[in-house]
C-alpha cells in the first residue's frame, strides 16, 4: 500500500468513526425529545399477557357526582378492583375535594378508605357486609375514634366534647337513649347514665 492510499485509508476511518458518533447524539436526542412529548387520553388501560385488565388509570364521575375525578385502578388475576387511588369532587362526601384510597376484596367490597377531608385525615375499617365497623377520624373538635356494631350503628366513641373534654360514651345499639359516658368536667372525672346525662358518680 503506497503512503498516499494509507492516509487516504486511515482518514475514512476517522470519518467513519466521527458519523458514528454523530449519529449516536441523534439517537440519544431523539430519545429525549420523546420523554418530553404528552400523551392525552380519557383513560389508559394495562392489561397481562392474556389480555386481562390489571391496571387502569382515567377520568370517572364519582356516585352521585357531577364532576370528573382522576383514578387509578388496579386489578387482580380474575379482574376484580382490588385496590382504587383518586381525587374526590362534588359528591362523594360534600363539596370538598380530597384524595382517597380504597382497598377490596374478592368479592368487590370495600374492605379500608382512607381520605383527607375539610378536617383533614379519616380512616374507615369495613366488614364483609360493607358496614364501617371502625372509623378513626378527625374533626373541628380534634380526632375521633368510632367503634361500630355490625349493622353500621355507633356502639362506643371516644372524642373530646364541645367544651373541649375528653369523652368515652357507650350506646346501645346507636340508640342514644340507652347510653353510659365517662368524662372529665371542671369538677373532675365523672359517670353519666342515660340521654340526660344523670351523673352517676363523680370523683369527690
């Protein structure tokens, strides 16, 4: 090879080597480009390798709502919602918008809630029936733990009064004729009875 076609031969090379590069910076470039394009849609759909819906994120109108909500789905091996994250609108629980998680189970309900409302966080512990049995939640007043009996109904709740007091009240079967209170006045602790509130001891 004469020393001409040799510089000849290694200056292609250079060049060859200089497009490679060039076209490795388009590449990457192009790839940048796309991760800043938006895709717009009503909903997206993830499904398995055997077609089964197993995620899905979009637009619903809530129970008894007028306005849009985002959530996000997502879906055991048989299709079942399994566990649920949105944003609540008008309709859900008032006016004032939130965000949510409900957890399911097999048969389609509701097992957990939580949510942030006007009052801030609130959790709800549901039976197989769909009755809230358990409700730790949080009002103008300050925290407020609910037990419930299987039918939904208030059977003991601990929470701070009007006057700022803590207070353990005992009902019957959510019938508040039928209820026991134990509190802490100016006075000191005390036990009431019934609806009127008869003390039934008190500390000396």
């Amino acid at each position: 090879m004469t020393p001409e076609l040799q510089a000849l031969t290694q200056r292609l090379e250079e060049i060859e080597k200089q497009v490679a590069h060039l076209a490795a910076l388009v590449v990457e470039q192009s790839d940048t480009d796309a991760i800043k394009h938006t895709v717009a849609a009503q909903s997206f759909v993830v499904r398995d390798s055997e077609g089964r819906r197993r995620a899905e994120l979009g637009m619903v109108i809530p129970k008894d709502g007028v306005e849009e909500a985002p959530w996000l789905g997502l879906f055991d091996a048989d299709e079942n919602l399994r566990a649920c994250v949105g944003v609540a609108g008008n309709g859900k629980e008032g006016p004032i918008e939130g965000p949510w998680i409900e957890l399911y189970d097999a048969r389609g309900n509701v097992g957990l809630e939580i949510e942030i409302g006007e009052h801030g966080p609130s959790l709800r512990l549901f039976n197989d029936e769909g009755k809230a049995t358990l409700a730790v939640t949080t009002s103008e007043l300050g925290p407020c733990v609910m037990v419930k009996n299987p039918n939904g109904e208030e059977s003991l709740m601990l929470h701070t009064s009007l006057a700022g007091a803590p207070e353990l009240l005992i009902v019957d079967n959510g019938r508040h004729g039928n209820q026991l209170k134990l509190t802490i006045d100016d006075n000191g602790p005390c036990l009431l009875l019934g609806k009127d509130n008869k003390v039934f001891w008190s500390a000396p």
